[in-house]
C-alpha cells in the first residue's frame, strides 16, 4: 500500500507548480556588482502571482546558505533587471537563482541551471538562450535586441511565456495520503 502512495506522490510531484528559470543558465552569467536579468516562465493559471527569489550557492566557502535578493516578485513581470547591489556576491561557479513561496523559502517553485559569476568588470554573454531577443552590453546594462542596438534597461516582457503544469493531481495525493 505504501508503494502504491509513493508512486502517486512521484508523479504527482512533476505535476506540481514549477517556474522555469530561462536565464541565468549554464551558457550565461551574470557580472558581479553590475546590473543583471533574470527571467522566467510566467502567467501560467496555476502558477502563483508573487514568490521570493533567492540565490545559492553549493560552495560553502562563496555562500552559507540560500539568500534573499528580492523578497516579493510579480510573477506577471516574467523578468527582472537585478542592480549592482543585489549581485554583490562573489566571483565562482555553481550559483543557482531559486523563486520560493513568499512564506516559506523552503518551497522551492523552480530553480535556475548552475550557473557563473564572473568578476566585476567582466563582459556579458552576447546572447542568453531563450532569451532570444536580448542581449547585454559591457557598458553594465544587461538587456538590449538581438539586431545590436543600444541597451534598454527594462526587461519587462523579455521572457513570456507559460507552463501548464497543474495542481489539481498533488492536490488529489494530498488527499490519499490522508486517507
């Protein structure tokens, strides 16, 4: 019997609301104490219209613990220009941008692919995957257009997209495990 829950749980689990982190990723980084995007899928009926966005990092020695950079973000927004401030960690690698339930950090709604920070100074990616009408400068604006012009620094839409993934099935195990 506790088999036949477990394996509810397990599928209702990939069925759970989940962000997708579209930038930073593993072929992007972010410059340390400079402006920097992140972006998300966003405006899904299930997802939630606000949630915290942390960072962290595996290395113990660059980072603790997760840590709040943003405490309340719209989901509506889809993306995000970070300032000098809110990046001022460490040059390294293995950095992971988490959005959490704005109550409870602990639950995770989807996290970025590692990713690196590289040192003040440093130039941005010419591209960010999927994001595939931006792209940064070196003159510390982190978003523009694909054809090359002058930077824009809001990125307010850059990333829209949705992620039909459902409640209703972790909602439904909830229930048989009460049972």
């Amino acid at each position: 019997m506790f088999t036949r829950y477990f394996a509810i749980l397990a599928t209702a689990a990939t069925s759970a609301v989940a962000f997708e982190v579209v930038a930073p990723n593993s072929q992007t980084w972010w410059v340390a104490e400079s402006q920097n995007v992140f972006a998300w899928t966003c405006n899904a009926e299930d997802h939630p219209t606000e949630f915290t966005v942390l960072i962290w990092n595996t290395d113990h020695s660059l980072m603790a613990a997760p840590q709040a950079i943003i405490a309340q973000q719209a989901n509506s927004d889809c993306s995000h220009l970070l300032t000098n401030q809110q990046v001022g960690f460490k040059a390294g690698t293995n950095y992971i941008v988490q959005l959490a339930d704005t109550l409870n950090n602990t639950h995770v709604y989807g996290e970025s692919e590692p990713f690196e920070i590289k040192d003040s100074g440093a130039a941005y990616p010419t591209t960010t995957p999927g994001l595939e009408s931006t792209t940064a400068t070196a003159a510390g604006s982190a978003t523009g257009t694909s054809s090359g012009s002058s930077s824009s620094s809001t990125p307010d839409g850059a990333a829209r997209a949705t992620v039909g993934m459902g409640l209703g099935a972790f909602s439904a195990i909830l229930g048989f495990l009460a049972l």
